[in-house]
C-alpha cells in the first residue's frame, strides 16, 4: 500500500459561506446544521486520543466505552499498539464519549498495575472520572494521551 499524502490544508471560506466539515468517522462531508453525519450515521460528537508513542491515534463517538489496554477483545483498537508495552495492563482504562460532548475515564474496578493519570493525578480504579478538551491522559509511566474534545456543536474536526 502506498503512504497515504498529507492532506493540503483547504483555504478558510469566504465570510458568510457556510461549508461542510469531513465526517470524523466516515469522511464524507457534515453540513454546518448537521448534528450527525448523514452517511454513516456517527454523531459529531467525538474524541480525539493522540499518543506520541507508540504512534496511536484514536477517534471514538458516543456509544460502548472505548478500552485502552493490551487484551484483543476488551480493547481491539490498541492491543496491538500496546502489544509490547508491559506497564499497559491489559485491562487498563477506558473512555467513554457521551451525545452531549462530555467524556470521561475509568479504570476497571480492580485497577491497573502502573496506574493511569489525568493530568499528572492519579485517578480512583471503578470510579468515572471527567475528561476536558486539552488534557494529558497518561497510562503508566510512559505511555501519554493528548485528548480533544468535539461537541455537538459545528467547528473543527
Ligand atoms: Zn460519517
């Protein structure tokens, strides 16, 4: 498969010219009135994990909990990332994305080995925990999330 190129970034619209942004999920374009794609049904709202390392990045909608660990089946979008990552159990956290833009973090009730972090603080094992636009979510030691936040609301994304 050839590397896919680098999107030239569009020029800003002209002021007044409502335009459509990509859908996170399926890509096909959301008017600016749309709470939800069309196409592919997925709503606007989202969040955007980005890890540095290993290279991961990870949208995820409204809807079942997201799971951030090293186990195939609880956490099938990043067991392989995190395949030789040790201080990432394989039941380590999970984040959840609710239809009013509001996120939160848990880890599983009997917790984590190396703890997972929001922001530098160590969160409670089986306890909800919110989640901001901007903040830093760390599992273990090493491994470092950047989170963004999408609501319902048309603007980037
Ligand atoms: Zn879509």
């Amino acid at each position: 498969m050839p590397e896919p190129r680098p999107e030239p970034r569009p020029a800003p619209p002209p002021a007044g010219v409502e335009v459509s942004a990509p859908c996170w999920n399926c890509r096909a374009p959301v008017a600016p009135r749309d709470t939800r794609c069309a196409s592919c049904g997925r709503a606007r709202t989202h969040a955007l994990l980005v890890c540095a390392e290993p290279c991961l990045e990870l949208r995820h909608g409204p809807g079942p909990p997201l799971g951030l660990g090293r186990h195939p089946d609880w956490a099938p979008r990043t067991a392989a990332a995190f395949a030789g990552w040790n201080k990432v159990s394989r039941h380590h956290a999970s984040i959840t994305v609710e239809p009013d833009g509001t996120a939160w973090v848990e880890e599983p009730e009997a917790g984590s080995r190396n703890g997972t972090y929001l922001n530098g603080a160590r969160i409670a094992a089986g306890v909800r925990t919110p989640v901001r636009d901007g903040d830093q979510l760390r599992l273990g030691l090493r491994v470092s999330f950047a989170i963004r936040l999408y609501g319902p609301e048309p603007g980037t994304g």
